[in-house]
C-alpha cells in the first residue's frame, strides 16, 4: 500500500498549475499604487453601518 501513493496524481498536476498562477497576480500588486487608488475611493465611498447595524466593509480590504 505505501507505492500506492509514489507517482504523482491529478490532484498534484492540477496544485501545481495553480501555483503558478499567483506570480501573474503578484506582479501586477506590484505595478498598481494601491495607496492612491485608495484615496480615490475614499472620496467617493461612504462607510455607512448597513441596514441592519453592521459596519460597512472598507473600500480596499
């Protein structure tokens, strides 16, 4: 039973390729200046409890 799990499945191609996938989205964080789109927003986006008493959430997590 222990060879079972010596080759590598589909479930570890598919982690993998997902891996990869984050260093696309990592380089564009870098290029965007959050801090000034922030400001942005902050002029335009009001943080206003809900109906139902709960804080807003804020424009950029």
């Amino acid at each position: 039973m222990t060879d079972r799990f010596t080759t590598k499945g589909f479930a570890d191609y598919i982690i993998e390729q997902r891996g990869h996938a984050n260093t696309f989205l990592d380089r564009i964080d870098a290029l965007i200046d959050w801090k000034r789109i922030d400001r942005v927003l902050g002029k335009h986006y009001r943080k206003t409890a809900g109906a139902d008493g709960r804080p807003a959430y804020p424009a950029l997590p």
